[in-house]
C-alpha cells in the first residue's frame, strides 16, 4: 500500500518503494548528482537509514527504487525524506523540503 498526500508518502513497511518524482521550475542536468535521502530525523546526528544517488537525469523525472527488504530494516514509524541537486561546481538546491515517509505496519508476514 502505498499513499502520497501532497509531498507526504505512507508505505507498507516491507512493500518495495517504486516512485517517479517529476521535477518542476529546475532543470536537472544529466552531470548533477540527484540525492534521494530517508533519516529519523533532519538533526544532523542521524545518519541516512536509505540513501540513493542519481546522474544522467535528462528528463526531470527522478525514479527512486528501494527493495522491500530494504524498506524493511527501516523500521516502521515516521521519518522525514528530501531530494537534493548538487552541480559539478558544487551548488547544492534542495529540490523537495524534508517530508514525512510513514512506514506502517501489516498484519500479513511475507
């Protein structure tokens, strides 16, 4: 089960997270770094508990896979994403503010 409420996303813990974010008002170039970053919390003593890296974006679109074991050892619970750009000159742009990613429980034991 998946369900996005504006940018706020709750998943079924353990269901594979397979999700396009389309970027608007920024244009991504295929040599930026597009940061896709799952913590506990935004202090900065949390480390990521799901980090993905992307380049060669051509088209906006940012499409975030995460296995459904990996989404698993997160835990259920609410934590908080963001996506981030970082150019070659070293010019990072938050794309998508920190937003809730609520894992929740099920009742079935796939």
């Amino acid at each position: 089960m998946i369900n996005i409420d504006g940018t706020d996303i709750e998943l079924s813990r353990g269901d594979t997270f397979d999700v396009v974010f389309q970027v608007e008002n920024y244009i991504i170039n295929p040599a930026d770094t597009v940061v896709f970053t799952i913590k506990q919390s935004c202090m900065p003593e949390y480390r990521a508990l799901i980090k993905r890296e992307f380049t060669g974006i051509e088209d906006n679109s940012i499409h975030v896979v995460i296995p459904a074991q990996e989404v698993e050892k997160a835990g259920s619970g609410t934590k908080l994403y963001d996506i981030v750009v970082e150019t070659l000159d070293g010019t990072r742009t938050t794309l998508l503010k920190p937003s809730k990613f609520h894992l929740c429980e099920v009742v079935h034991d796939l």
